[in-house]
C-alpha cells in the first residue's frame, strides 16, 4: 500500500504539471488529485521539489534502461535496421508525450529555481553523457561519423526532441524528423 500511495501522488504530480505547469501544481493539488492527506504527501516526501526531484530521478532511470535495451536490440542489425528501431522507439515515446511534457516543464522549472537546478543539473549532465555514450556507440557499429563531439551531438538531438514536444510536430512525426537530424549530423 505505501507504494500505491507514493505512485499516485507521483502520477497525480505528473497529470498536473502537464496540464498547468509546475507552479499550478500545488502540494494540496497533488494530494486532491491522488486522493491523499497532506499528511500522506509528507510522510514520502519533504517538499514539492524533493517530489519533482524524484520525478526527474525516475525518468531519467527509466530513459536510462531505455537506452540500454535499445542498445541490446540493435547489436546485429545494419546501419538501416539501427536508424529504424530508433525511429520506432521515438514514435513510441511520442504517442505519449505525458513525460516528454514533464521533462520540458522540469527543465523550466530548474532554470527558474535555483536550489532546485542545483539537484537537477548533474542528473542532466549524467543523462546527456549516457545518451552520447549509446549515440556514439550505434554511430561508431554503423560505421557513420559525427560532425562534432558526441556530446554536443546528444545535446542537439535532445533539444530537437524537447522541442518538438513544445511544438506538438505530429507530420513529420518526431521520429522523422529526428531520423533527418540525426542523418545532417554524421558522415559516411
């Protein structure tokens, strides 16, 4: 039960500051919506920042093992086959954009926040080397070459995509037009 309990703040979190905003989401707003106390929201987490905190920790988890399967897929496939599954796994991550919306209003809220972007930031910076590390690795087993450091590459191809977010791009999908990035930004 303290699990579904902290899940539904969590979810009831997330479904508010997709909607309104970080700022709009208020601790009484998150525990209306779970369904909980104040009291509930306390007894798992310190502040409204501590649970963005781990909202933020959590996705960048679950990205994180994301890439890692991506990773594990893609070992025996040709150049082709890597830009496909990648594409089908941005499709997936964009029929949903519930987290892709969370991330660009916690990114907001970090630049806004300074005790809070002081949490955030090297979860970022770790996220953003992981991401180059496995952008590196398919370039490097599809025999393309960046036109820059691989982290400045990751870092272009997150913000396309957050930016795609804000800009709802539905034709092209995001996965097409990250697939025509991502193609701008290597070598044969």
């Amino acid at each position: 039960m303290r699990m579904e309990t902290r899940a539904r703040l969590l979810d009831a979190a997330i479904g508010l500051i997709v909607a309104s905003g970080v700022a709009a989401a208020s601790i009484r707003g998150i525990c209306e919506r779970a369904g909980f106390s104040q009291g509930a929201f306390y007894s798992y987490f310190a502040s409204k920042d501590d649970l963005l905190f781990t909202l933020v920790e959590e996705h960048m988890a679950s990205l994180a093992r994301k890439l890692d399967t991506l990773v594990a897929d893609t070992r025996h496939q040709t150049a082709e086959s890597i830009l496909d599954t990648i594409g089908r796994s941005l499709d997936a991550l964009s029929v949903d954009a519930r987290h892709s919306v969370l991330m660009v209003e916690l990114h907001l809220h970090a630049r806004r926040n300074a005790p809070f972007r002081t949490r955030f930031e090297p979860v970022k910076v770790a996220y953003e080397a992981a991401f180059a590390d496995v952008t590196s690795h398919l370039l490097r087993r599809t025999g393309l070459t960046p036109a820059m450091p691989s982290i400045q590459l990751a870092r272009i191809l997150l913000s396309q995509w957050s930016g795609s977010i804000l800009q709802e791009v539905h034709d092209p999908s995001p996965s097409t037009q990250m697939r025509e990035v991502f193609a701008a930004l290597v070598r044969n």
